[in-house]
C-alpha cells in the first residue's frame, strides 16, 4: 500500500496550483493577434490589378483573421513609395506589403537609388499569384496579328507610340523591340487606369497590360489584343495566340504577386498570416473573382515565397539587362 504524507501532497498541489494561476495571468495577459484592422498597402491606384486582387483578398481574410483588413493605396515610383513605408513600419502585424514584381524583382535592377532592401527590409509571409499580361493595340494599327504588327511597324519606324503604366510593361515592351529591331516611342503613365483613357482614344497605339483594365475595351471593339504573355493561353481570350506561338522568344519572367511584413515580423505570426491567407486562396468564390481578372492564384509558405521571390529577382535582372535596359 503506497502511503502519501499530507504535507508533501500539499506541496505538490500547491506548486500545481502556482503554475496553472503563472498560466492564467499570462494568457491573460498575452494579446490576441489581431486585435485591431490590419492595413495591406497596395503600390497602385484604385482600380488597378494589383489594388482588384487585394481587394478580393481582403474582406475573406479578414473574416479569417477576425478583424478588418484595410486597404492603403500608395502608388509611385514603381511601387517602391510603398516598398518604402512598408519597411519603415513597425514589425507588429498591422501593416502589410501587396507586393508585386515591379517593387521586390525589377525596381532594384533599373533604379540606383533607392531607400530599401527587398531581401533584407522584409519578412515574406505568402504568395499570392500571378498577373496574365496581354499585348493590346488600337483599331486604328491595320494589323490583325503580331507578324503583322512588326511588318507595319518596320515600314513605319518611329511612328507608333506604346503606353507603359508598370515596370512589366517597360521591360516587356523593351524586349520586343529588342527582339524584333522595332523602334517605337514610349509614353510613361502612373498605372493601367490613367493609361487606358489615351489608349481608347489612339493617342497612344500599342500597350502590354492585364486584362482587367483592357478587356472590356476589347469586348467594345475599342482594342483589339495581338498575344498574351503567358506560357499558356488564357480562357479569357482563347482565341488570342501565346507570345511563344506569335513567333516570339519567351519570357522567363513572371508578373508575381505577395505578401510581406517588415522584417523582423515574428515568424509564428507570418506562419499565422501565410496559412490564413493560402487558405482565401484556394476559396471558390475568390477563384471565381480572380478568373475574370485573369489572375492566377497560389499561396505558399513563408520560405517557399522567400525562394521564389530571389529566383524572380534574378530572372527580372536577366531579362532587364538583355532588353538593353539601363539603371538611372
């Protein structure tokens, strides 16, 4: 018969007692994340692509997360004002990075200042996805085909003028006329949405955009499209060719979409956030909405994104210096 002295089972249970009260009071305690709106700064206008997708994103995943998730437009430069803010944030969850391509792969290859890391100022936390990328025209080019284009243009050299209202469409557009000795002359716009008033009216005759801001122009007769970008062709535009079977040399780049903290963001909550957000991805309802963008969604965990956005940072660096390129 095994005998328990009172006073060493007193012990005992007071010393249980003492940890269970330690474990109250620091639950207590502990805040919950989160506990007030998170705000995700997007580096386009209202209306663009980029802004399109983080709102779908925002209102499921803040539903997740039980508190708002805010949208905060902060267009400029590329994408690196909000690269920027970003960086300078606290590291506590509540600001976060919709980063495309333009600020975390190409700013840093075409610009020589510039006021951040995007390895070193930033915590990756999920992917997002892709953006399909489409070569549009105005009715007024009398070219129905890319070939065509090309000839049209060799025999009008100088004559057409392409819109740019992101980094992808300047190193798109450069890589062309690089790889079929075009000579066009660029028009710079602070996004898509500004560019495409211009482009309907022929002020501006050719532009690589999404398919979220062109497409209804197309659907109007009032663009027509040559080629899309992307390695296969698009069950928005079926019938338009990819820029492989257009003739043309492909592209190793990859209009990408993620998110990220400021770094030192503790790794649970960026674990926290990536498995919050990969699960609205692989939602319906947000499927849904992204197809008629012609964005394709994937999430990934935090070191998944942090190895595809270094890889993307060497093909955009490749690809900027064989457009011919230069930093300024």
């Amino acid at each position: 018969m095994i005998r328990i002295h009172s006073h060493k089972l007193l012990n005992v249970l007071g010393f249980a007692a003492l940890l269970w009260m330690q474990h109250a009071v620091a639950a207590e305690q502990a805040p919950t994340y989160p506990n007030k709106p998170i705000h995700l700064v997007v580096p386009f206008p209202a209306g663009g692509s980029a802004d399109l997708v983080a709102r779908i994103m925002a209102k499921p995943l803040g539903d997740k997360l039980g508190q708002p998730v805010v949208i905060d437009n902060k267009p400029g430069a590329d994408g690196a004002i909000a690269a920027e803010a970003v960086a300078a944030a606290a590291p506590d969850g509540y600001t976060l990075f919709m980063a495309t391509y333009g600020a975390m792969s190409a700013v840093p290859s075409l610009h020589k200042a510039m006021h951040y890391d995007p390895v070193k100022d930033f915590t990756p936390i999920s992917t997002a996805g892709k953006f399909s990328m489409f070569l549009f025209a105005h009715p007024s080019v009398p070219a129905q085909t890319l070939n065509e284009f090309i000839a049209y243009e060799h025999a009008h050299t100088g004559e057409v003028n392409y819109g740019t209202g992101n980094v992808a469409s300047i190193v798109m557009a450069a890589e062309m006329e690089s790889q079929a000795k075009l000579h066009m002359t660029q028009v710079p716009y602070k996004g898509e949405v500004p560019a495409m008033t211009d482009f309907v009216a022929g002020r501006i005759q050719l532009m690589f955009a999404t398919p979220a801001n062109a497409l209804p122009f197309v659907k109007e007769g009032k663009l027509k499209v040559f080629a899309t970008l992307s390695d296969r062709r698009s069950p928005l535009l079926p019938e338009t060719p990819t820029w492989h079977e257009a003739g043309m040399r492909d592209l190793p780049i990859v209009p990408w979409a993620g998110v990220f903290g400021p770094a030192k963001l503790p790794k649970d909550m960026a674990r926290h956030l990536s498995q919050a957000i990969q699960e609205v991805l692989l939602r319906e309802e947000v499927n849904a909405e992204f197809v008629k963008l012609g964005f394709e969604p994937f999430g990934s965990s935090p070191d998944k994104l942090d190895a595809y956005a270094k890889k993307q940072h060497k093909a955009w660096h490749t690809a900027i210096q064989s457009a011919g390129l230069q930093a300024e």
